[in-house]
C-alpha cells in the first residue's frame, strides 16, 4: 500500500437503502460465531451435569449443538479478516521483525507486507524499491538522503548494514506515528524470516498478504512483475505456504502472472485513486498502464474491472469506499478489504457497511471495535522477534 496523506475523501459514503444477501449472511455469520462461543461451554456442560440432568434425548441434541458450535466456529470465525498493515506499523517499525511479532501478539487473521528483491534474489520485506531516508540509517548511524539506491542494486548482505528500526524525527512520517516504537539494530528481514517467525509462535492459522512492489512508472526499479513473480512464488512454494498466502498488488500485470502461474492462490487488486497514486486512471482517455489491459472505460466500475480480471479481492483506499461499492462487489462475488483503516469511526462505519475485512496500522484498536460489535476475534499467539 501506499502511505495516506490527508486529506483528499473520493467516493460516496452515503449509506445504502437495502444490504445485499451476502453482506447479511456475512453479518449472521459473525453473530452466530460469537454466539457459538459463548454458548459452547454451556451446551457442553449439558450432558455433564450432577443431578438434574435431563432426558436422554435432551443431553443428545446439546452433545450434537455442542460440537456443531465448536466445529463450525472457526469457518465463522474467519468470515472477517483482520490484517496488521506492515506488521503492527502504528505501534513498532513497519515490516520489521518486531512489528509481525507484535501483530501475532495481539491477534490478527493475516501479516500484510511488501516486498522487493535484492541482487542475489532474495525475497525481503520492504515497502519501497529503494531505501526510504525516512527510516533508513547507515553503519555510521545518520539518516540516508534522497536518491538512494535500490533494493535490487543490493545484496542481502548489503542490507543488512542498514538499520530501519526508528522514523526520522521531525519528519511528515514521524508525526503521523507517535505511538510507534523506536528501536535500534533491527533491519530488513527476509520474507522467509517472516513465515519462520510465525512457525516459532506456532500459528499455524494466520495467513500472509504479500503485495509485490512493481510500478510501470519506474521498471529499472525493481524486476519485471512476471519475474518478480515468478521468484515470489517459487519461494512459497519452497516454504509450503502455498495455502496461507494472498498475492496483491496496485500493479495488475504481476497478478495476471500471478493467476497464470499459480491458479489456486487468491489475487488482491489493490485501486487507489489519490494524487501521490491513481492506477485506475478513470479520466485518463488513454487508460492505465497498471491495469493489465483491464480499464475503467469499458467496465465502467473497480468491482467490475477487478472481476473482469479474474481477482477473488478488491482492496481500495477506504476513503473511495462507498456503501454502494461494497453492495456491487459482493453481488460479483468479490471479497472487500480496504486499506489503511486507523480510526474507531472508520472502522465502524465500513463494518456497519458489510466489508469482509480491514487492513489497519492499529490491530489492537480494530480488536476492540470488533470486541464492542460482540464479533469473533482471531487467536493471539505471543511472538518474540
């Protein structure tokens, strides 16, 4: 994802006159598994009773209740996916070793991160083709300055000398992160790093939404989206996480390659229409060149350009979000997730609205709100970087 520099709110959020089907089931769903939490211990106790138990017919259909609670939860349970944005980016250093470890500690569905690769092709976590000076240091301590060289220019080694683990002080970023832990001696992990950690925290559930960072604006900055993919998915594959993971990115052209190569694995179409990034390209007569061929002109909405697309998510900047849009979606068949959610109001604004997750810098916040709706939350697992 990109960083949100407010303000600048695109799209409606008028609320909408009816909800569609899915988006009530989806809501039912919720309900029904918190509720199946609540209740299991009860329905279970049922038949273990010391006295007046009951009749035998009785103590069956609570065994049966029991087990279908306790079976069905989990599938419930996941109908909404919480997803720690670089990590945990509002409370440590984004896509560090430390803000996963965070993430997993709190509690959330999915890891989302960035990556890049380095010259000796390896697969690291970074958000930017080149080294951010807002958070990169040198060996001698003191904040690089722009240009900087590109993490493709590099070797893992090489990396390894830069520290990214504090924001600049006095900078745009530094202000926006305040409760963000700063910290030294941490750098740029490698994604199987990342997939190592989680084992060691033994969450065998959380998936990882790993979005590749090409842009056709600047191709000598990283590979090309199809070898990007192709190295991506070579080292999932090799790390049997095959079935945990999600591919997105704002560059449709790596997803196409990503849908050849991988059929099975779910594509995310991340749109945003923002000054600093606009891949959409609506107004443009000539179209985007991100969209892999797909554009606004002849589908005539996102929802439907993802879905001519062939993509399973749509993940947009959640202030081009309206009511209207998700209600679209989901009568394609497309999951909505949008980025990056920090604020209690948003939050309940796009749950009242039906959305099938939330990718926020705030795991802990968004825990709360979905505590407070009465909704399942994912299982914290304590990590240690």
């Amino acid at each position: 994802m990109i960083d949100i520099v407010p303000p600048a709110v695109i799209g409606s959020n008028a609320q909408p006159k009816r909800c569609d089907r899915r988006a009530l089931f989806r809501r039912a769903a919720r309900l029904l598994a918190a509720a199946a939490l609540a209740l299991t211990p009860a329905l279970a106790s049922a038949f273990d009773l010391e006295g007046h138990r009951g009749g035998l017919p009785l103590r069956r259909a609570a065994r049966l209740l029991a087990a279908a609670a306790l079976a069905l939860t989990p599938a419930l349970a996941s109908a909404f996916d919480l997803e720690g944005h670089r990590g945990a980016r509002g409370l440590a250093p984004e896509n560090t070793l430390p803000a996963f470890a965070a993430a997993l500690s709190i509690g959330v569905s999915t890891l989302e991160l960035d990556t890049a690769i380095t010259k000796d092709g390896v697969v690291v976590v970074s958000h930017d083709a080149r080294l951010n000076p807002d958070i990169t240091r040198g060996t001698d301590g003191r904040w690089l300055s722009a240009p900087t060289r590109a993490v493709r220019e590099l070797t893992l080694d090489e990396l390894e000398h830069y520290d990214v683990g504090r924001i600049k002080p006095g900078s745009d970023y530094s202000y926006r992160f305040p409760d963000q832990k700063r910290m030294d001696g941490v750098y740029m992990p490698t994604l199987a790093q990342v997939f190592a950690l989680a084992r060691r925290a033994g969450n065998r559930e959380v998936r990882f939404n790993i979005e590749i960072k090409t842009s056709p604006k600047k191709p000598a900055d990283t590979l090309a989206p199809e070898d990007f993919a192709k190295v991506l998915l070579t080292l999932i594959e090799r790390e049997r996480m095959g079935s945990r993971v999600i591919i997105e990115s704002f560059d449709w052209r790596a997803l196409k390659a990503v849908q050849t190569l991988a059929p099975s694995i779910p594509t995310s179409y991340l749109s945003s229409q923002q000054r600093s990034l606009d891949n959409i390209a609506a107004d443009e007569p000539g179209g985007s060149a991100w969209t892999a061929g797909v554009q606004f002109r002849d589908q005539g909405s996102i929802p439907k350009m993802v879905k001519a697309a062939g993509g399973a998510i749509w993940s947009p900047d959640f202030r081009e979000l309206s009511a209207e849009l998700v209600t679209q979606a989901h009568e394609l068949g497309l999951r909505v997730i949008p980025w990056t959610v920090n604020k209690t109001v948003d939050m309940v604004r796009l749950l009242d609205w039906g959305v099938d997750g939330l990718i926020t810098d705030r795991p802990d916040v968004l825990r709360e709100v979905l505590a407070e709706k009465k909704l399942p939350l994912p299982k914290a697992t304590p990590a240690t970087p």
